[in-house]
C-alpha cells in the first residue's frame, strides 16, 4: 500500500515522463506536492524504490525510472475528467527508443518508423551558433512525434542533466513558435544564439532556465526570444 503522497509523487513522476520524456527535477516534484523541503521528495523516493515502484539511474543526476505504477491508478483514462491512462508505465526516454530502435509501448509495426531531419547540434550550456542546416534524417519509432513537424537535435553541454539531458542525447523537437511555462524549449536569443532550456515567464521578461546549478539563468526580454519549438522526446545512444 502506498500512502497519498507515494503514490501522488508516483504520478507525478508517471505523467512528467509520459508528456516529456524526461522526469521532474526535486524543486518540481516539492512544488507539485506542496512540500516544504525537498527532503521530504528525497523520502517519498526512498519508499517508492524500497517499495519496487522506481528505480534512480545511474550516472544521470536525480533521473528516474517508473518501473509500475498500481493497477487502480494504470488504467485511468484521460477523460474530460481529467483523469489520466498512460499507454503503458512509461521508463526513461533510453527505455522509450534506443540504439536497438525499440518503442514505447511497443504497439508500432515492425520495422515501421518516421523520419524526421537532424538539424545539428544545440547547446545545454552556453549557447551556441543557431541551429545548423539539415545534415541528415533520424528514423524514430511513429509514437514519439505526434501532429506537426519534427525536427531532432544533437545535445552538447550539460546544462540539462538535471532534467535527465545529456551531453550526446539526440532532443526531439516539436516545431512551435510557443511554449508554456516550465515547458523546455529550444529558444533563439538575439537571432543567432540557439539553446536548449526551460522556459519560465516572468512578467515581461523571458527566462531561460538551466537544469543544473552551476549554470545561470538568463533572462532576456521578450523580443530577444524566439521559441523554436519545444522537447517531446529523447534518444540516447549506448
């Protein structure tokens, strides 16, 4: 059995995963849980993975694996209600789509897959050039992308490590010229300056927020900003 604030956190965790492919960083989870210290996320994790709930990867700092979710919260379904079903318990994105080309939920045909351009590489760090031309096609398993068009991303840095983005990932991007707030995006400063971030809004100004403490937030104002598209997937390769 767990108790209302395990399994809270499990779905929080659960939906993060299943919507962006990365799991929430602990100032997330504190705030979504109205916790008032992230000790108090550090002890629902704790009794989640004794309890055989989730797993922490290693070498990926504060990543989180879902690995079941109880039968009773699963089969939700995400109705006007509100109430949410996932395909199945959705893993990290490695889980999701590797080097082997397995996908979520497995429901894809063989050998069926979507190709969608790598544009380069972007900065999860310093920011870099702006996004380079096309230089190749990425085949991806159909349930990654979803209406719209797609366009992957080569990571350099580890500005996101926090938010389970690493140096080397490959980011699948949905185009969009918006985001909402705390969605991670891929953001144009100045025209000529590409980064991968999170967005937060903050009155008339944009911040772009790293997820790893040693990097700073930069904030800009409204005009120096464009929103490229934001994250809806992730491939990394072993």
């Amino acid at each position: 059995m767990l108790t209302p604030k395990q399994r809270d956190l499990l779905m929080f965790i659960h939906r993060r995963i299943h919507d962006t492919g990365v799991s929430p960083s602990f100032d997330e989870m504190k705030d979504a849980l109205e916790l008032k210290s992230k000790s108090g996320v550090h002890r629902l994790i704790t009794a989640l993975e004794e309890r055989g709930f989730i797993r922490r990867l290693p070498h990926r700092a504060r990543a989180l694996e879902v690995l079941k979710v109880p039968e009773a919260l699963g089969n939700l379904d995400n109705d006007s209600s509100g109430k949410f079903q996932p395909s199945l318990v959705a893993g990290p994105p490695s889980a999701r789509a590797g080097a082997s080309g397995k996908t979520r939920g497995r429901t894809a045909a063989k050998n069926q897959t979507v190709s969608i351009p790598v544009m380069g590489r972007i900065a999860a760090g310093v920011p870099i050039s702006a996004i380079q031309d096309h230089s190749h096609d990425l085949e991806v398993p159909p349930d990654m992308v979803t209406r719209g068009a797609h366009f992957a991303l080569e990571v350099r840095g580890d500005s996101m490590i926090e938010a389970g983005i690493n140096d080397g990932d490959l980011v699948i991007i949905r185009k969009s010229e918006t985001a909402d707030n705390g969605d991670i995006v891929v953001a144009l400063v100045d025209n000529e300056e590409a980064t991968l971030k999170r967005l937060r809004k903050r009155g008339n100004s944009v911040a772009l927020e790293a997820a790893n403490p040693a990097f700073e937030t930069r904030i800009f104002g409204p005009d120096r900003v464009d929103i490229q598209g934001r994250l809806v997937g992730l491939i990394r390769r072993y």
